[in-house]
C-alpha cells in the first residue's frame, strides 16, 4: 500500500515537472539544441569537403589534418601510415593534432559567421519599419501672421 503523502508529493513533482518542461523558453532551447547540431553537421561537411580542400590548394595541397606531434612511441605492431594522423589516433598514440585544431577553428568561425547572418537575416525580416515623427504641426505662413497684426491694429485705431 502507497502512503498518500508520498503519493502526492510525486503527482506535486510530476506536476512542476509538467509546468517546467511546458515553459517556451525550455522547448525554444530544446529546439535550438537539435537544430544546432544538425546545422554543426552540415557546417562540419561543408568545412571538411569544401573549403578546406579549397584552402589546401591555395596553399599548395598542405593537408591540415597531416600536422601533428608525436608525443610517444608508435606500437612496434602498428601496421598503418606513421604520417596518418586518424590511423595513429585510432593506434592509440599519443599526439598533438594541431592540424585538426586548425580545421577545428576554421569550422568554428564559418558557423559563428554564418550564425551571424542568419541573425541578421531574421532580425532584418522581422524589424518594424521606422515610424516617422509626426509633422510639425503647421502654423499659420507670414501672410497670415501678417495679416492678423494688421486686423488687430485696425481693431485698437
């Protein structure tokens, strides 16, 4: 047999629990979440297959992904190319990829800068036009003004 407290208590937590989760701000992250790794993918693809092949040519076919230091020794069994930083990665020696960080640090600044746009590009849509100031109310032209100072000097003579 349940004790009803501890009955309630749970109903009361699943209850907060419901609210906390039904707030926008929680589904708005949750979105973002799983928008943004997906967007880091395609980002990721677009770096690795497009530009950096690009940025390699231009530098003369330098291969990032080439640059490391060997922190150990490589495994007297290791069959692989001593020159491939994945296949001695996954050999278990130990390096530093400095390449890879270079890739890395390209990749990042291609999202924030196409993150960047994105905001701006949504922010430019959704901007309410400038409301003008509203006119000056129009006074009276010389003319006129004129013309009451005569009528209110024929007025007083």
């Amino acid at each position: 047999m349940v004790n009803t407290d501890v009955k309630g208590e749970v109903v009361g937590m699943f209850g907060e629990f419901k609210k906390f989760i039904a707030r926008g701000n929680v589904l708005d992250l949750a979105v973002g979440v799983i928008i943004g790794g997906a967007f880091g993918k395609i980002v990721t693809s677009l770096t690795e297959s497009v530009i950096m092949p690009v940025v390699g040519f231009i530098t003369g076919g330098v291969d990032f992904t080439r640059y490391f230091v060997r922190l150990g020794p490589v495994p007297a069994d290791y069959k692989g190319d001593p020159s491939s930083y994945a296949e001695l990665k996954a050999a278990g020696v130990p390096m530093i990829g400095y390449g890879d960080f270079i890739t890395q640090a390209v990749n990042f600044v291609i999202v924030a800068f196409i993150i960047f746009l994105l905001v701006k590009a949504i922010n430019k849509a959704f901007e309410k036009p400038a409301e003008e100031a509203p006119a000056a109310p129009a006074g009276p032209t010389e003319v006129e003004l004129l013309a009451e100072i005569r009528d209110a000097l024929k007025g007083k003579g």
